[in-house]
C-alpha cells in the first residue's frame, strides 16, 4: 500500500480550513489574509495594470472560497492560493490579449540560453540604501513591466514573494528546471534593463550625480 501524502499544512490553517468548510466564513478571511499581499502581486505579475491585478485577485480568492473541499493538504496553502491566483490573471490575460497571446505555459526556444546579457553586476547586487531613491524604485518597476509574463511571474514569486523553487514550480504548474531557466533569462533582463545606473549612481544618488562636474 503505497504511503499516505504527508500533509504540509500547519496546525492553525488546518483548523481554519476544517471551520470553513464547517460554514464559518469568517475563518475564510483568517485563512486568506496573510497571503493578500502574495496573491495581488501574483496577479500582477501577470497583468501589470493595478486594477486588473486586484479584480484577479478577488476572483482568484472567491475560487478559493468555493473550492476549499477540493484543498487536500498536499501543498500549503497559500501555494495553492496563488496557483488559482496565477490560473485566474492568466485568463484574464488571455481575453484582453487575445491576438497577441504567447503561450505562458510551455518553454520555447527563447529559453535555451541563446540570451546574451551585458558584462553588468547582478541586479540584486544594488546596495540597500539606494532602494530608498525614488529613481531607483521607478527604474525597477519599469524594468519588472518590461519582462514577459513567464519571466515576471517566476522573478516575482521568487525574488519579491520568495517561494521556494519548488512552491515556485507548483504555483506555475511547470518543471522545476524550467523555473531556474525562467528565473535566470529574468535576472539578465533586470539586469541589463537596470545596467546604466550600475556605475555608482544607485549609491550615490541624485544629489551626488548634480555635484559631480
């Protein structure tokens, strides 16, 4: 008899899902908000637009409502939230883009290492005072929108929502290998998308970069 499928729930959120699907809705808000902010960006990974991203997101929530039965334990929960999160954006996505959709699922040729990136430093490499420049914050969210959907969902699950790669893979419904190959052509882009203020500019600041002649 092959072994039961060992339960990665822990206690508390047990108990919450065993009040929800007893008709406690109020255990449902518990069970949910620690993962909002997860949920939101997991839908914007995919969408972009903050409106769009929050109206997924609710619908993504809902499902989650309706669904709680079909929850079996076998990944956390908040994994299974955002891969009904990400199912959710995706088709939205879809309806607004319909003759441009690329699919978002399957690995293609892109991602067989034939990317050439710039001789830059590692994007995450940015010293943590320059994270407060106002320029810095635009320069990172205008390069995070610029990536493909494949690409910023797996940077932002991994390296701003930081799942590991394995609830990553889950979440996405792909290999494990292909989130790392995902994750790496994101990375470049970030990279090379960010490169102009990697000499310096990003510690130092405006206000410096104004006093140098």
């Amino acid at each position: 008899m092959a072994p039961m499928p060992q339960l990665r729930v822990n206690v508390a959120e047990q108990d919450l899902i065993r009040r929800v699907r007893d008709g406690d809705k109020e255990a449902f808000y518990e069970l949910v908000h620690p993962y909002q902010r997860s949920v939101f960006f997991a839908a914007k990974s995919v969408l972009k637009n903050d409106a769009d991203a929050e109206e997924a997101a609710q619908e993504a929530v809902l499902k989650a409502f309706t669904h709680i039965e079909g929850f079996r334990g076998e990944s956390k929960f908040g994994t299974w939230l955002i891969r009904i999160t990400i199912n959710e954006a995706r088709m939205k996505f879809r309806k607004q883009h319909r003759h441009l959709y690329e699919s978002l699922d399957e690995p293609t040729a892109d991602e067989q290492g034939d990317y050439r990136p710039k001789d830059f430093a590692d994007w995450k490499e940015i010293p943590i005072e320059a994270l407060r420049l106002k320029e810095l914050r635009e320069a990172l969210a205008k390069a995070l929108e610029s990536l493909q959907p494949k690409y910023r969902e797996v940077l932002v699950l991994r390296d701003i929502e930081q799942l590991s790669i394995a609830e990553t893979a889950e979440a996405l419904d792909i290999s494990e290998t292909n989130v790392k190959t995902r994750l790496h052509r994101a990375r470049l882009h970030m990279r090379d998308a960010l490169a102009p203020g990697f000499d310096g500019g990003w510690a130092r600041g405006s206000d410096s970069k104004k006093a140098m002649p």
